[in-house]
DNA sequence: TATGAATGAGGTTTCATTCAT
DNA sequence: GATGAATGAAACCTCATTCAT
C-alpha cells in the first residue's frame, strides 16, 4: 500500500531518515527491520531493496554522520591569522551546533556504536585512536609554545575528550544550554580554568 | 568445574563472576545464557534456579556495583576538618581505585547498560538525574563559599562527570596511568586549573 | 544487449538462450529470474511479459530440447533396407551429436528436471515409461528375430539407457571422446560384447 | 507435545530417519527442516539441536551411506583365490542389496546430491573421478591380463558406471526383479556379453 | 538441586511475482 | 512493450525459557 513510487535515491533517503528514528528510539538491537519498514511504510522486503542487511543501515548512518563529524572539525593552524583559541573554539562551536541539530544521531554514534560487532569496534577504536594521537600530539605541541600547561597528556586528552561527549551527547537535553555559543563558552572556560576557583 | 556442592549463596556468587566476565567480554546482547552457563560448568536448566531470567542478572550485577560505587562517594563536608579539596580527592581515589580493580564491571555499567530496556534506562537516567543535581548543589554551594568558580553549573557538572567517565572506563587502559593516585593528581590538576597554561 | 527492439519471437529466443546459459551454469534452483533477466540484459518484469512464471520457461526449455532429442530417434524398422543395426548405430549417433552440440541442455535435462515438481516428475516419468516399454517390446522383438540375446528385458533396458544417460551427459567432457563417431563405436561394441573379453 | 524425551543418539537417530524420508520424498530442495521437525514431530528448534542446519542433515545422510556404500566394494585381488569374476560379482551383489535395502537413500545420493552446491559437487565429482580413474586403471589390468576386452577405457568405465547407477537407481522399482542375485546376473551378463546376440 | 532436551516466538533474509509508470 | 520499485509469503536460524527426569 503505502510504496507511492519513489524515485531510487528519495526511498532511499526516506528509509535513512526512519531508521534514524527508530535506532534513535529503541537502539541498534531493539530496532528490527520491521520497524523501520513500517516506520518508512513499506514492506519488510522493500527495506533490502536498499540496503543489504540490518548493519549495513546502520554502518551507513554512522559512516555518514561520522564524515560530516570529522569534516567540521579543522586541525588547528599555529601560523594561521586566527589565534589558536579562537580555531579550537571554531571547531567546538561546529561540533555543538552539530550536536544540537542532530542529537538522534549524536546518541547513536556516542553510545549505540560501541559493542555492536567486532567490525564496528574496530573502526571506532581506529578512530578514537587516531583523534587521541592527533590530540596529544597538538597537546604537546601547545606545551611546548606554552599554550598548554604540561600534565600527562594522554590523560589530559582523555579528560578532555570525555568532557566534550558528555555536552555533545547531552547537548540541547534537560538543563543544558540551548545554544551553541553557550555551550562553547562553557567547554572553553573548562579549558582554561577547570572549574575550581583560583586558590 | 561444575560439581562440589556449593551452598545456594557460594553457587550464585560462582555464577555472578562468570556473568561479569561474559559480559565484559562479549557486551549484554552477545552474551547468551548458555555462555554463562557454559563458563560457569553448570547446565542451562540450573542459571534459572539462581536468576529470574538473564536481564535479571545483569541487573543484579550493574545494580550491586552501583551500590558499591555510590558507597564509595562521601559527600563533601565544609565543616568537617578535612579541607574539601582533600574530600574530593579521596571520592576520586576511592573511584579509581574501584575502576582499576574492576574494569570489567566499569566498562558494563559506563557502556553497555544505556539502552538496554526501558526500565533499565529509566533507573540510570534516574541516578545521573539526581548525581546531576547533588553535584550542582554541591556546585553551587562551593560556588558561595568561593571554592568553585563562576559558570552554568549544569554544563559544569556535565563537563565535569564527562571527564571522569572517560577516565573510569579506560582506567588501566591504553597508555593511562595505571596508578589511582596518578589519576588522581591529573584529575585535580584539570578541575583546578583545566588545560590550557595562564594565560 | 537490451534496447534493439526485436519481435516478439526474437525477445523470446533470447530470453530462452541466456535462461538456458544460466540454467547450466547454476542449476534450475540456484538460477533466480533476475539471473536470467540480466544476462538477457532486460528489466525483471520484462521476464514476464514473455513467460508466465520461472516454472515455465524451465519447462519450455525441457518440452523443445525433448522435442529434439525424440526427434532424434527413429523406430527401428526390421523390413527397411538397412540393417537394424544401422540403425540403432544411426540413432546412437545422432543422439551423440545432439548431446556434444548441447551440452548444457543435455545436463538440464538429465540432471535437474528430476524432483523439481510433481508435475515435471510425472512428465518425466511417462516418458521413460514410455520409452522404456518402447524399448523392451523393441527388445523381445528383437529376441524373436535373434538379433538380441535372451535376458530379463526391463533389467537389459534400464542397463542400457543408463549407459547411455551416462555418455549423453558426460558427452565432451573429461576424458571422453569429442567425436560423436568414437563415442558411437564405444557404444555399440558394449551393446555387442559387454566389457568382458569372451571367456 | 510429541517430544518424549529421548536420548541424544536416539533422537538424533530419530530426525535422520525422518530427513530420510522426507528428502526421499520431496527431493532435498522442497523438504523443509519444518517438514522434517513434523514428520518427526519435534519443534523446529529442535532440530538445530542436532543439526547445524538443513544442509548438513542432508550431509550427514549422505557421508554416512556414502561410507557404508563404499564399504561394500572391495578392490579385485587378481591373486586371491577367487577368480575376479567372481570378486566382481560379490561386489555387485552387495551393492544391489544396499540398493534394495535403502532405495531412498540410492536416490537421494544419485539424484538429489547433484548440483546442491559448490562443496558437494566437489565432494561428489572427487567421488566419481576418484572412481574412474580406479577403474579405468582396472579395466586396464584387465586388458592387460586378457580379461576385458580391448576398447577406449574411460568411454567403457563410463559406460559400465552409467548402466549400474541406472539399476542402484531403480532397483526394486517398476518391473525389475525384486531380488539381488537376479540383478547382479543380468548385469553381469550384461558385461560379459552385451546386449545383442552374437553375431 | 541439577540437568539438558524441547519449545516456539521472534527476527532475518530471499525472491517470485505484480503493477504503476 | 518495457521498466524496476514494491510486495509479502516462505524459509531459515537463534536463543531465552520451561519442564520432565
């Protein structure tokens, strides 16, 4: 019934659409494939016109979201005219406006992602390996240019980074700033002062 | 193995170990019964006699955890004659110390029971909902006496229990320190004073 | 391949070859329609403009390579000038050549029609029926005008038709010979004299 | 319902006699594992418990009357005390029994285990050439001590092969003798003197 | 108490066939 | 005629849970 002919790519991107929804809602293992069929409303066997299997949406959804992540974040310039700070902030502020626009996926990719499939953990842990060398590497590089106090950096990464998911897994939920620039501030202030006072 | 009669509590015990380190292995939903069982040297039949049903022990798991992690959380006490900064140290110390003991269980709790149920979502939201609110009053609270400085305590606290999720739940691990005391110290040192040098 | 507007007969000719390809090459259940569609190099439904359903473009296959190959077979006829065996030889040989030039036709039928469906099965079954009493009344006949041995006619039937099966389909391959007038001689001396030297 | 507690082996033993039937029946593709669960009158998931899937039901089947029809052929010993006539004729004989006493079993080895699969066929073809080389290589010897007459080997082992099958294949079938002596007679004069009379 | 055979609901996936364009 | 998107029946397989022994 429902079906309507679509052109390829527009059923294709319905069906995307819902199963974000649904995975938003009930997670990767909860959400059948009946589900998101009868979200997009279309027969079960619809669904594998266009993707091959339950993963493989899913795979998709990340890999998207996972591109379009990484692409709004820019290493940072010490030569570029922008000061440093106000790249990290740029940065910061593209990855909380993200947040804020798409928390469905910003939940999946932070907490669905991870135990799913060896595959998957793979890829993931790639990445975070990959972002955590990058980091400490420009964490010691903003020592050594005395932008960054010195500390373990491995573990100052870790902290960081913890830090950031939480507000970006968070972002635009119960108390929390509605606004990028809000948010922002606050990260940045975390940055630069922790959050005790000055003693 | 199996065998030598154990009393009812010896065997259950027997049975929550082999569940946690089912669990750590494979996650909750790749985790079957007969694993358990298997591991444990019993038959299928008898995890039954023990649990309710496999959601059943990994409650009991996550919940009996939960409640020697809580325990290991004072609150902090202006007038005891600890300073507070020492208080705080000491539930950070007693964290890292629980999560280097017990990865297995940190990374169950910290990553596989989100999204598990709906009950089981509600119960922890619950918990972060009100070590959420204890933790902005106790920000807020510090924010008076002038032992934290000015901000959305909200977002503060979000950033703050970020950071220290991450450290928990990689505590031991990759190229982290694998001493609480370490952890500790760096722990502090970004609360106090966060990343970035003076500027 | 597609496009080229053919008639309606062409269309189905070409359907019929890349089936009888596919058929070959996968066996009647491992051949999908889509298979067939897309060596033919037309859309899915296209399949079924020219045939009612998978089912019966099989059985066109079968009923036409039937036809021809009964076709091939003459009733030997004692008052004809020549000799029966000539023309046993002549039905042989053509039975041969029609099994070299088809190889995949040949293996269709004698493999895969068999316990495809109860129909095809009944289909079949009339025909070696048939056939086989064809041949038996052939070979009392042939007992009576001392052409043919004694024996039990149904035991010396199925013998020979099995052997017989056995080169049609094995026809160019492996270590047989490629000629029909080799297989032919072979085929004929073991009609004559058996395998055994005379003892 | 049905189920009554069995033994392990006993129940296997149990599905296998089913599968046995049913494959028999419908041919391997048709029969369901629901249609074999049924007939034995377990649930379907009862019979994964024995059974990894439906295929290797089918090749449990097979390997094992594989082996048992394997076991009934002995390598000709022309140096034994009795003659290789009579060696060959033992042979037959025993397989015309095991072709008598499992004539489903004959039929779904030499019908249904063609064309299955990748595996199988392998399996399959490595049996048949395995086969004609050996007894190519025999009927060489034979030549060579003047047993078998002179002739194209592997044409006349194809021959030989093709007309047995014929008769492990309808064995106790239609109008041939009911009785292995009477089968292994006829074919045994059958490859001693052929079909026609001697000229 | 312990066992492990049996169950069957629940999910996945494939593909022959239909039908709107 | 031709297309290919859509359908849904039909099989497969897994595993939590029950229950007879």
């Amino acid at each position: 019934m429902a079906g309507t002919r679509k052109s390829r790519e527009e059923r294709r991107a319905q069906i995307l659409a819902c199963a974000l929804e649904v995975f938003g809602e009930k997670g990767f293992h909860a959400a059948t494939v009946d589900d998101i069929a009868a979200r997009t409303g279309v027969a079960r066997g619809t669904f594998y016109l266009y993707f091959k299997d339950r993963r493989s949406i899913f795979e998709a959804l990340i890999d998207d979201f996972f591109a379009r992540l990484t692409s709004q974040i820019r290493s940072i310039d010490v030569e570029s005219a922008e000061p440093p700070l106000t790249q990290l902030r740029m940065n910061l502020h593209r990855l909380c406006r993200l947040a804020l626009d798409e928390p469905a996926m910003m939940k999946i990719l932070l907490q669905d992602a991870s135990g799913l499939d060896a595959a998957f953990d793979t890829k993931l842990g790639a990445f975070y390996k990959a972002l955590s060398v990058f980091l400490e590497e420009s964490l010691e590089e903003g020592q050594r240019i005395g932008l960054v106090r010195a500390g373990d950096t491995p573990l100052m990464v870790a902290l960081g980074i913890g830090a950031l998911k939480e507000i970006l897994l968070n972002a635009g939920t119960g108390t929390l700033p509605r606004s990028a620039d809000a948010l922002v501030e606050e990260i940045m202030r975390f940055f630069e002062a922790g959050l005790l006072a000055r003693s």
